[in-house]
C-alpha cells in the first residue's frame, strides 16, 4: 500500500478521535440543557419567543450531534475500510461531509454564537445561577471549534483522495 494511502487512513483516524470529542461535547451541552427543558417547556406554552427559543436549542444541538455521528462513522469506515471500499464512496465521502459539517456548523453558529457572524448578531452572555445553562454554552462553543477542526480535515481529506483518484 502506498505510503500517501496510510497517511490518508492515519487522516481518517485522528478525525474519528476529533469526532469522539466533539461526541463528548455534545452530549455534555445537551445533558445540561435537559436540566431547563420542564421549564422551558412551560416558558413555551405561554410566550412565542421561548417557543422559538426552544426549538431553536433543540434543532442546533441535534445538529451538532448529527454532524459528529454522520463524522465518526465516515472516517472509521474510511480509515478501516478503504481498501475495500468503492473508489466512487471514498472519493465523495469526503466533500460529502465537509459540506454537511460546514452547514451544520453555520446552523449552530447563527443562534449559538451570532456575534462572529457578518450580520454582527449580539453575545451571548453567562447567566446568573444557571451554571448548567452556562456550561452547556461553553461547550456548544467547543463544539463550534470541533466542528471547524473537523472542516479542515474534510478539506485536507477531500485534497488528497482527489489527488490519489480513490485508489487509496
């Protein structure tokens, strides 16, 4: 086996361990936001912006968690499998989920994080007595950093099959 086809599946090895950190991160964010979902839920019934709100935690957290499962998975299949694999499968798979985690991050970032985008959006700020809410914050922006991590290996991941034309 060439040596640039063990680097790639040594590639897809370090972005299966990325993944089980951004694993990590997400279910912790989700853990401490279920801690408010009773009270939300019944913020919910009686204002249309916690409603929002709501469904907005809700859909970017399962995001996340997609985008990191959808992740893991590629890259283990591809770092095990890739001598068996179809040319075709290993050299989409790549681009495939560098568009997928570029969306799902963008999603994410829009409520979680508006501040760094174009539009300028606000910041968020920790709140008073709701340490749980604020550590699942913090860790819905490592999570943000994961998903980056993760778009420059699908980058790097994407160059190199191209280059080797899905014989790696």
């Amino acid at each position: 086996m060439p040596s640039s086809a063990l680097y790639l599946q040594f590639m897809y090895a370090s972005q299966a361990i990325i993944c089980c950190w951004g694993g990590y991160q997400s279910v912790n964010a989700i853990t401490n936001l279920r801690k408010y979902e009773e009270t939300s839920e019944k913020l919910a019934e009686w204002s249309d912006t916690a409603k929002q709100h709501l469904h907005k935690t809700r859909t970017t957290q399962t995001t996340g968690a997609l985008a990191v499962l959808a992740s893991l998975l590629t890259s283990t299949i591809l770092a095990l499998g890739s001598p068996y694999l179809p040319p075709w499968f290993r050299l989409s798979a790549s681009p495939a989920l560098l568009i997928a985690v570029l969306l799902a991050r963008r999603h994410i970032k829009k409520y979680w994080n508006p501040k760094d985008l174009a539009s300028g959006g606000g910041t968020r700020i920790p709140l008073p007595n709701m340490e749980g809410y604020n550590e699942a914050q913090r860790r819905t922006d490592e999570l943000l950093q994961t998903l980056e991590y993760l778009e420059y290996g699908w980058v790097a991941t994407s160059f190199i099959a191209g280059l080797l034309g899905g014989t790696a």
